[in-house]
C-alpha cells in the first residue's frame, strides 16, 4: 500500500476525494514547493486528474507559483490566504486528535 493509499483521519472526514487527496498533500508539506508532477505522484492521482482542478486552486489562490527551476514551475501552499490559514489550523488539530488517540490506546493496552 503507498502512503496516499493510506487511510487518513483527515480523508475519512472530508472525503478520499483527488481535492481532498491534493489538499492533504500540500498541507503536509506546506514548508516545500512542488512540481505538478510531485504534487500529482504525491496525492496519489495522475496528472490529467490534478489539472482538471488547477485552475480552481489557482483562482482561489489556495496555490502560488513561487519560482521555477528549468522549464518546472514550482507551487506551494498559499499560507497567507485566510481560508488556507483555516485549512492549516483544521488540519493540524486533525492531526494532533489522532495522536492523542494512539497514545491513549498505547497507555491503555501497556
């Protein structure tokens, strides 16, 4: 099973919807920028798919071009737009729930 195959307490929530598995992906590595072809391998879908919908991200201003290195042009997470910031705070609390769930369940069968 690959990584994005993975079942997620982020996807069982929102969906395992392409969004939802790009959304995931660039959430996780909001720090990075990132090629469309590592954002497609990335969450798990191919490219066709991930351009059907790059328009949207683009127009939302949920992704930036943030510089290119040959002919890649690379995006990032727009971090400064105030519905990502939301996504961000969302998703990390997501995250932190499902920690503090494993650790009860190790503190639980120890």
């Amino acid at each position: 099973m690959k990584f994005q195959d993975e079942p997620t307490l982020f996807k069982e929530i929102f969906g395992d919807t392409s969004k939802v598995r790009v959304l995931e992906y660039l959430l996780e590595g909001r720090e990075l920028d990132h090629s469309i072809g590592d954002i497609a391998e990335g969450a798990g879908i191919n490219r066709v798919t991930l351009f059907r919908m790059w328009d949207d991200l683009e127009k939302l201003k949920i992704i930036i071009h943030t510089r290119d290195i040959g002919n890649a042009k690379l995006y990032k997470l727009n971090t400064g737009n105030y519905y990502v910031m939301i996504l961000i705070d969302v998703f990390d609390k997501i995250i932190n729930v499902g920690f503090k769930k494993e650790k009860i369940k190790k503190k639980v069968i120890a």
